[in-house]
C-alpha cells in the first residue's frame, strides 16, 4: 500500500469520510474545506500518523499548510515515514 492510501485510510477513519475519500487526489483542499477536519480533527489525524507510521511529529512541524492538501498531508508524511 502506498503511503497515499494509507494517508486516505487514516482520513477515513479518523474523520469518518466514508467512500468520498476514494475521489481525493493530491490537489484536493483538506484544511478549510472539510468541516470534519477542525482541531480535534488534527489531533485525531496527528496521533493516527504517528500510530501508523511509528514517527513523533513534533509541536514545531505543525502548522495550516501542512493539511492545506491532500499532497501536502502526503508529502509530509513521507518524510516521517
């Protein structure tokens, strides 16, 4: 499984997006314009990345741009994985 798929799995999850996660691509907008991801929403998908990927995201790393994305999400999870 790609590191994409598994990034779409864990939005699935942890935002309960159901199928229409299987239509994102990289440009689709995260941040904004998914009313699911609010800040308990980042929390959630913070904590499920470091889960999945046994990573440590530190306070630092994070910031709006990060989850502008789906190929924001993706390629910063790519450095941690």
């Amino acid at each position: 499984m790609t590191i994409e798929a598994l990034v779409k799995d864990i939005l699935r999850q942890h935002l309960q997006l159901g199928n229409a996660v299987d239509n994102y691509d990289t440009d689709t907008l995260l941040l904004g314009a998914l009313p699911e991801l609010d800040s308990m929403g980042v929390v959630a998908l913070i904590t499920a990345i470091e889960d999945n990927f046994g990573c440590t995201i530190d306070d630092d790393e994070i910031d709006a741009e990060l989850f502008t994305t789906l190929g924001s999400l993706v390629a910063f999870v790519e450095t941690k994985a």
